[in-house]
C-alpha cells in the first residue's frame, strides 16, 4: 500500500433477532454516530459513504445515511453477499488510499427474516445457478442450499482427513464461550461440545443445528481516513490497515468437483496470501483473528485456508486448543458470527470493530494481550473474499 490508512473510529449496535431489531435505517444511523462519535470526527467532515447491504431496496444506505445529516456526499450502495460489510471497507481503503478524498466512512446493515436466506428475485437466473448445479452433483441430502454448501465442505475435509463431527462442536462451544463477554453478541449463553451435539441433528453425522449461524438485524461502520488527515484533526492514528485484498473465484471452484472450492477455499487462500505478501507478515504473525465461521465447518477449512495450520492440520489445530487464548491464534474473541451473529451488511465491519478495538486495548476480558496485529476475513459466496491486515503503533 503506498499511504498509510488510518482506521479513525468504529461502531456497532447490539445485533439481534429478526423481528426484536429497530428498522434497518435506525440502526444504520446509530452505528454510523457511534463510530464518528469515537473517531471525535464530525459528520460534516465525511466526504465520501459506502453502505452495505444485501436484503434491501436501492438507495436504502442513503436512507440511513440521512438520518445522520444530508451534506450531499456521494453515497455508493454496495452488495456482495456476505462480504459486504468488508466490500465497503474496501471501497473506503481505496478512496482514502489513494488520494480521491481523506475521509471516508464505511457502514452496514441487516434487517433480517427468520429463517433460511434465499433469492428474492424469481423471475431471471440465480448468480447461484452454476454453484447449485455443482452442489446438486456432489451434495445428495435434501437441506436448504446454504447447509449443503458449507455441510458438504465439511463432509469433504471428514472423508479426506478422518476429521470428526465432534471437532465442529468444540468450535461452536469456543464461539460461545468468547461471546460470553461480548456485551453486543446475540447469543452470550456459554454451551458445551455436548449440548451443541445435543441439539437437533440437521445433517447426520455432519451438522447440528447449532453449528450454524443465525440470521441477524444488526449495523456496524467504520470511519477511514488519511494520516496527514488524523494529525490535522488531533485523530487517534493508531490503527491503520497494513494491507488489503480482494478475490472472487478461480476455475477450481467448479472444476475441481470438490465442495471446499465451491465454498471458496482458493478464493479465501489467494486472498490472504496476497495480504501476507503485501504486509510482509505471514500466519505466524497473527495472534488475533475474526474469519467468517457461517457454519462451524466453515471456521475449521478457513484455518487451513489462512495457513494458521497445514492442510489436514484443522482438527489438531482445535483440539489442542491453538483456536483460542493460551494457544496460537485467537479467533473469533467477538464470538463470530455463531454466536455474535451475522446480519449480512454489518459482518464484515462488527469484525473491523472487533479486531480495532482488540488493537486499542480496549477489549475487557475478550482482550488477547500483546497483539499488535490482527487479521480479518470475510466472505461471501457467489463470490468474493476480503482479507484486511490490522497494525497498531
């Protein structure tokens, strides 16, 4: 990255469950006032907004966005699926980055419904179609898409390796446990491996209800500015972001006949490769990590995905405990988006705020001691990847 970003201010509400939220542009606003509010940025001095969301009409950021003030900036409405949150943050990144504007804010935001998430347009072609295609030749279960998508990767990684389904408890039992001292996480009930395996088998032998994670209302921002812009205002230039990147899929998704592509491992893999080399950093150096753990089979192959461990390396990662404080990588302290929740606009920032805050100190009993950096990863299918390196100095 040529210029240095400065990661000014974050924010978030308290996510919750579709039907207990405030409507999406109140909760937009609010997010968007808390992160100015801790940048000690005022809102006049924003030049430019990107607004995630997926379920929503157009221009649905500038509604939110006007509950704030209407100065007449440009306002870009940016959907791409479950990494839209980190789609906004990419798109501020790369305005302040190079010079268009010093300002920037990103936000997101998820009015949810209950239950399974699936198209609203009927009447043209799916941008799914050739990943349900696929999924249809390898997956022989009859579950809503999304199970066997993620399902079908994890059954992939068990038929290859021996991987258990038990090691997909543990990882929904961490995310529980890190939740519990979220005071903005959904779910902050501490459960055990044996009750996630207790609960309603949706696949046998491969997924529990409770290895998924549900759908969310919630909002989260971020405001991005410029380093000469932070010392001008007398700005917290702590956090910046070291190295960014995005990817959508490669031919592998599909012809390699393996449900780990359809899901985006190459995609996920070749972006944080591409961060690692940006950053000059590698795996070894990240001792913090929100990743994008949809389903808890999700979280285990993007270990591999990140090179926190070796291919087939996943389970011992989790059963020695490397997923978490007192082990290699601590990912998810937020509790991810099992137990935090995922409102598909807001994900990708709620992890931004998370991973900032973790850099700031400012984490309570969530915080991981001596980190100085801390890697984000957000994806979303159909598809693309973002990957964002944190530093703090």
């Amino acid at each position: 990255m040529s210029s240095r970003v400065v990661v000014a201010g974050v924010g978030m509400v308290p996510f919750s469950k579709p039907g207990a939220s405030e409507p999406y542009h109140v909760m937009a606003a609010e997010a968007v006032r808390r992160a100015l509010k801790d940048a000690g940025v005022d809102y006049d001095k924003v030049q430019q907004a990107y607004a995630g969301y997926v379920y929503g009409d157009s221009t649905a950021g500038q509604r939110g966005l006007y509950e704030v003030g209407m100065t007449g900036i440009p306002v870009l409405n940016v959907n791409n699926n479950c990494s839209t949150g980190s789609s906004a943050l990419f798109l501020a990144r790369q305005a302040v980055e190079s010079g268009a504007v010093d300002c920037a804010l990103a936000f997101g935001f998820e009015q949810m419904m209950p239950g399974a998430i699936g198209s609203v347009f009927k009447d043209r072609p799916s941008p799914f179609d050739r990943f349900d295609e696929m999924t249809d030749e390898l997956v022989d279960v009859a579950l809503p898409l999304a199970l066997r998508y993620f399902g079908g990767a994890g059954q992939a990684h068990m038929e290859e390796f021996g991987t258990k389904v038990e090691t997909f408890a543990k990882i929904r039992a961490k995310a529980s446990r890190h939740a519990s001292n979220n005071p903005v996480a959904l779910f902050r009930t501490v459960i055990t491996e044996e009750e996630v395996m207790a609960s309603p088998m949706m696949w046998p032998g491969v997924m529990t209800r409770l290895m998924a994670c549900p759908p969310t209302c919630g909002a989260a921002a971020a405001v991005i500015v410029s380093e000469a812009f932070a010392r001008k205002h007398g700005l917290d230039a702590s956090i910046r972001i070291r190295a960014q990147a995005m990817t959508t899929d490669v031919p592998a998704a599909f012809e390699a006949r393996d449900m780990r592509e359809v899901v985006g491992f190459s995609m996920a893999r070749n972006c944080a490769d591409q961060v690692y080399a940006a950053g000059g950093v590698g795996p070894k150096d990240i001792k913090v990590a929100e990743l994008h753990d949809c389903f808890a089979h999700n979280e285990l192959l993007t270990y591999e995905a990140l090179s926190f461990c070796p291919r087939g390396g996943a389970e011992k990662f989790v059963v020695d405990g490397d997923n978490t404080y007192g082990g290699k990588v601590v990912t998810n302290p937020s509790g991810g988006l099992l137990s935090k929740g995922h409102p598909l606009g807001a994900t990708g920032l709620a992890q931004c705020t998370e991973l900032v805050e973790q850099l700031r100190g400012r984490a309570d009993k969530r915080q991981v001691e001596g980190a100085k950096l801390a890697l984000q990863h957000n994806l979303g299918l159909g598809g693309a990847c973002v990957v964002t390196l944190y530093e703090r100095v």
